[in-house]
C-alpha cells in the first residue's frame, strides 16, 4: 500500500518533467529563446521570496512559493495560452479544468487535493496569497519585455492600453510595487519599447 | 533608499534569468534535449513538496524548498560540473565561492545574507533539511536516467559503482526513500542501462 503510493508520487513526478516542453510567448532577458513554463514557474518562485516584504500582511509567503510551482502544471495537457489572445482564452478555463483533473489524480488523494485546493486559490484569486503570486506572474514578464527592448509586445504589436489592463491585478496584489511598475511601463512606452496606440 | 533596496533586488531578479542557460548533463525523460539548471531546480523544489512525507522529523520544510530554488544559481558564473568529472570538481568549491559573492552581492545585504547562509548550508550537508535537499537533487537525476534507458550513464560510460556512491547521500537524507532507490537501480543494472563493470 505505501509502495502504491510511492509509485503513484513518482509518477506524478516524471510527469511534470513534460512542463520543460510548454513554450510561453515569453523571450529570455538576452533575446536567445522563448522561456518554458518550468522555469518562468522557477523565476517566480524565487520572485516571491526576494520581494516578500512587499507582500500583503496576510500572505502565506510558504503557500504563494508552492502555488506559484504548480499554477502552471495544467497546461502540460491544456497549453499555454498567450494571455492576449482572446479567442484562445475563451476555452482556456475548460481545458485547464480537465487538465488538473487529468493531472493532479495522478496523485494520492490527499495530496491530488492539495495541489487542486492550491490551484483554484490561484485561479479563483480571493485572497492575498492568490493576489500576491498572481501579481509576480504579471510582473515578470514586463521585467523581460524592458529587457529585450519591447520582446513580446513589438513582435505582437502589443499597446500600452492591453498592458495596462493586464498588469492591473498587480496594484491589489502587491500595492508597495505598483508605482514601481507603472513608471517601469512609462519608461517602456518612452523608450519606443511598447506602442500607446490601442489597436 | 526604499529605490533604492528595489532597484538591487530586481537587477537581481533579472540576473538569474541567466539559470535558464546552464546546461546539465541530464537529459528530458523524452531525451531529446539537456534539461537546464533553472527548470532542474524547480523540479526538485515540487519534490520536495511532493516527497515531504519522507524527510526526517527535523526537517524545515519551505527552508529545503528556498534552498533547491537556489542552490544552482552560482553556476550562472561557475557553470555546471558534471557529478563525474573528478578534474572539474577538484576546483568547484573555489569557483562557486567566489560566484556567491559575486551573485548574491547584488542583492541588499539582509538578503546576501540570507540567500548565502541558504546556499552554504546545503553545500556543508549537516543539518536534516540539507541532507533532505541533497538526496532530492540526486534522485531527480536517476529517474531521468532510468526514463531514458540509461541516458547519461551510458553516454559517459558510468558504472553502477559510480552512480553507487553518488546517489549515496539519499540513505542519510531521507532513509525512508532508499530502500526504493536500491531497488530502482537494480532494475536499471537487469535492463541493461547501467553497466555493472567499474571503470
């Protein structure tokens, strides 16, 4: 019995090795390559730790660093949806729904439930656990289209009104880093990196 | 001054983006490329999650988890040494130090201090939640291996000997798991992806 569940946990474990393969839209800071969701869910992890004290005073900083891990484990079976393609977003909530079904009852199910329960915290964004990780899920990739001089926003001709609307969540989710962000999107738009022309 | 700690921490942030570069020997369990030391790192920090159950009793749980997060990070200036490669281990301990202090001294120094005790504390192997971190790294490594019929060792020519006394470190680490390492090696040596012969 405690070797099934050993087994069931390896398991899991070889499967998510797959999440290296998912491709987000997403450039490396040097240009090279577009990042996976493996190691952007690495980056945001550390992210979580290194601007803690910016957290809300309610943050579960242990339970952000586990969700931040796992949130992007669903598109192993679901994909990665760019975030500015609305006709992909339409269905995304249903396939991620399937895709964590699929996923996480790979798991015992104590710990199926435990991944699910972190997952939809996330997704439902009701507390400012959920908030906070969303927020550095937002803010990393604005720190990597600065780097690359526009990265994913010139190539898709993205405005700074899109970006605004995405990077919202950010003011609840860390309101100590907004002003940060906001003059970090000023300095963007007046470095020609992203357009103020709403398409 | 507040800027001023901020502008320190992303430009660090923005530093380890460079993790996503350092290519590892190990490959993907679908073996069509190296795995890197970014999204290796996030593998293990869900083990831990995942393996929690199995630490010995004194185990820190999110502490084990910051410390695999990070343990890699000094290779963005050291780069990866192969576990067997004797000669360029001979001369790892003094290039990763002086990476630690090149790369955690980007950040305010609360947080040098914090992140170096973490990397030190696992590179010393004397308390339970490094010795738990430890036998993490080196597991991930073998089922690799054992999904890819061998992938590393036989590319190198790696004998059981060799991976015998590498993978040691998991006994100590989390006793409760080396029965099934053992055995999962043993399966590895019937099925012909590991050679019995040392070198």
């Amino acid at each position: 019995m405690q070797m099934n569940r050993l087994t069931q946990q390896i398991q899991f474990i070889i499967e998510i090795d797959k999440l290296k393969q998912i491709w987000r839209q997403t450039l490396l800071t040097d240009s090279s390559r577009q990042e996976n969701s493996a190691e952007h869910s690495w980056h945001i992890a550390i992210m979580a730790i290194i601007l803690a004290e910016y957290a809300p005073p309610e943050t579960d900083i242990l339970r952000a660093i586990k969700m931040l891990l796992i949130h992007d484990l669903v598109e192993i079976h679901a994909g990665d949806t760019f975030c500015y393609d609305l006709q992909g977003n339409l269905s995304k909530a249903e396939k991620e729904t399937e895709a964590a079904k699929k996923l996480f009852g790979l798991l015992p199910v104590d710990q199926e439930s435990e991944l699910r329960s972190l997952w939809e915290e996330f997704e439902l964004q009701q507390t400012p656990t959920a908030h906070f990780a969303a927020a550095l899920d937002r803010i990393q990739p604005v720190l990597h289209n600065q780097q690359t001089q526009g990265g994913t926003w010139r190539i898709h001709n993205i405005s700074r009104d899109q970006v605004m609307r995405r990077v919202a969540p950010i003011e609840a989710g860390t309101p100590k880093l907004w002003p940060f962000i906001q003059q970090l999107i000023d300095d963007c738009v007046a470095a020609g990196y992203l357009q103020t022309l709403t398409k």
